[in-house]
C-alpha cells in the first residue's frame, strides 16, 4: 500500500506482465458502488444533482454512492432514501459495470426502484448542496444522449431502464 485515505487506497503490485518480465501495477481500492433509477408513478426519474470537486462542476446523476460493506441491494436502498428522501417497495437489479478496469476493482450495481414512497432525507456534510429533480424517463435519457448527464454509473442505468421500459 502507498496511501491509505479516508475512501481509497492507493497500491502499487508486483507483476509479471505476459511477457514474463516482472513490472509494476498501481491501482486504487475502493467500495463497490451503486446507481439507482428510482420511478415514480408517473414514470419520472428523480435525478440528483450536486458538486463535484474534480470536475469542477455541479453533475447531474442518478442517486447513488458506496455500498460501505452492504449488499449492493441494501446500499441502493440506503442511499436512495439518504440523498431523495424516497423508500422504494420494488426494487430489480439492472446489472453491474465495471467503470474504470485498469484503475479499480470496484464495480457499480445498478438497479430500477419503483412503487416509491416518502421516507428522510439523510445527505452527509458532502452532500448539503445537493438538489433533487424530477424528469420523464425519455427526458432522462436525452440529457444522456446530448452529454447532460456523463456519470458512468448513470448513463448505463438510464440506458438499461429506457431498453427495458420499452
């Protein structure tokens, strides 16, 4: 281990390459991570959007975040209500991405809530600008196509939900 962080460690592996020299592989540890497209009955997305420091701007996305040592169904739950304030009944995985394979382990679990209903907001301190916005599935999917939304664990959920909406 190089660094150890409050969220991520950074390593640095002993190799052999396929070539059978021995090199080095940097790579940083991280909690798996979820995206939740939560629908409400009218079939609009509830959509977060918040800052984000290395982008240096405010990001539209899908509620979500680390799974902290939960069952990524547990944990989609758990941050669903933390950053919306909304309790799903229903909830079905989508599938998982892998988002950035040569630098983390960490995957992304993507899941489709429905049947919501009002729960309580419970954003952390990095959380407190956040804001909440509701937009028809088929809007969602157009800010993703005229890059509005990039995060990658959003633009694949929002893809998989529109597919299976349709």
């Amino acid at each position: 281990m190089i660094h150890q962080g409050a969220f991520i460690s950074l390593h640095r592996d002993s190799v052999l390459r396929p070539d059978g020299r021995a090199d080095t592989y940097d790579h940083v540890s991280v909690d798996d991570a979820v995206r939740v497209v939560a629908l409400d009955d009218r079939g609009h997305v509830v959509l977060v959007e918040d800052d984000f420091y290395l982008q240096g701007r405010r990001v539209l996305h899908l509620p979500g975040g680390g799974c902290g040592g939960q069952a990524p169904a547990e944990a989609a739950l758990r941050e669903l209500e933390e950053e919306t304030g909304f309790v799903a009944d229903n909830l079905r995985p989508l599938g998982a991405i892998d988002p950035l394979p040569a630098v983390t382990s960490a995957r992304t679990f993507l899941f489709i809530a429905t049947s919501l209903r009002r729960g309580v907001t419970r954003r952390d301190t990095t959380e407190l600008g956040m804001t909440q916005h509701l937009r028809p599935l088929r809007d969602a999917v157009t800010a993703v196509r005229d890059g509005e939304i990039t995060d990658a664990g959003s633009v694949t959920a929002l893809l998989l939900a529109e597919h299976a909406h349709a």
